[in-house]
C-alpha cells in the first residue's frame, strides 16, 4: 500500500507528517499521523469507512499535495519544497504574515518612535528581489512567482541589487490592529509604482502601491 513521510522545517518549526493508504474490512481507508518531529505525532483518518481503492487513491493523493503546496517535502531535513515539482521555485524567503495585537499595545506602538502606523491593505501580497538584471517575484509561501511588467520595469530602472521589504511597521484596519513587515500590492492598483518610506529611527522600507 502506498504511504509517504513528509517533513517541514522553518524557522522553530520542526513538523512531520505521514500519510498512507491501508486495507480495512475489503476496502481501504487513508490514515495520517501528523505533529512535532521527534514527539508523540497524533492520528486521524479521511476516510471514516473503507472506500474502494481507486477513491482511497484520490483522496490519499489530494490530502499529499495539500501538503506539498505548503511547503511539506520528503526531504528529511525538511527543506520546503524540497524534492516536489515546486522545488525550482522556492526561494528560501518568506514573507512575514501580520501579529494581531491587544488593544492595550495600540496607544504604546503609536507612541513608540520605533515603529510607523500604515493602513492596511487588501490584496495581492509578495516580496521583489532584484539579483543583478534578474527580477523575482516571491509569494507568502516563498515561490518566485510572475510580475507584472510595470513592476519590473520600475525595479530594473532601481539601482544595486536588493529585497524589496519593510521595516517595521504598525497596520491598522477598521477591525483590528496588527503588528507585521510585510508587503502589499492592492488588488485595485491599476499599476502599481514602488515607493521608498523612512520609519522615524531611520529604517529604510520599500513598498508597493
């Protein structure tokens, strides 16, 4: 029966994760055991009762690419992407996601002179470096992705080679505060320029609008 062994490894993250397809009662059901690796990993099953095969494939194979997208490879050092088709395409760099904070830190971050307040933004988000004449694209999971030609046309035109990313920053939305370096492309940004910004310390961030 198939079976396979995936591993993930950023930053603190040391994840394992297996799947495999066994015979049960004259069919067969897809069970995954997943968790820290080195530690007591927990179990569950996608199929509650025994399926034929050719379903239990379908399943097993979808439950592995789910994790395959995210990063998860057979690799044991846990590289992300490593050995998968998605492998040319990982950069090594991920995007940082945004922290929520507690009402009572808003008043502190404002004050802070460390840190920007910025609205925040729905959208497109990812990373632009700039190797040389090479222009890449890197989405939140760390795959160089396409550009929009308006896009790399302003990063050529931009000197030395360089990441573009943020200092830190303090968004804001209507709902809630958050804390992040990161990124935004707004969806209704018809075609978007990068831009340069100064926090008050004097940290350089670059940024798309």
């Amino acid at each position: 029966m198939e079976q396979i062994t995936l591993f993930y490894r950023q930053g603190s993250a040391d994840k394992q994760y297996q799947a495999s397809i066994q015979p049960k009662d004259g069919g067969y059901v897809v069970l995954f055991q997943f968790g820290r690796r080195g530690s007591a990993l927990q179990s569950g099953t996608k199929t509650q009762a025994p399926v034929p095969y050719d379903q239990a494939k379908r399943i097993y194979d979808q439950l592995v690419a789910s994790k395959v997208v995210k990063g998860y490879s057979p690799g044991e050092d846990g590289t992300p992407y490593q050995q998968t088709d998605k492998a040319n395409q990982a950069t090594g760099i991920h995007c940082q996601l945004l922290n929520p904070v507690e009402d009572d830190q808003v008043e502190k971050l404002i004050a802070d002179p460390a840190w920007w307040l910025q609205p925040k933004h729905d959208g497109r988000r990812l990373l632009i470096r700039k190797m040389g004449a090479t222009i890449t694209g890197i989405n939140r999971l760390g795959l160089a992705i396409a550009l929009p030609q308006s896009l790399v046309d302003e990063a050529v035109a931009w000197p030395r080679c360089w990441r573009l990313k943020e200092a830190r920053s303090f968004c804001c939305s209507p709902k809630k505060f958050s804390v992040a370096s990161r990124t935004t492309l707004p969806a209704s940004s018809a075609s978007p320029t990068l831009s340069t910004m100064c926090s008050p310390t004097g940290q350089t961030a670059h940024a798309v609008f």
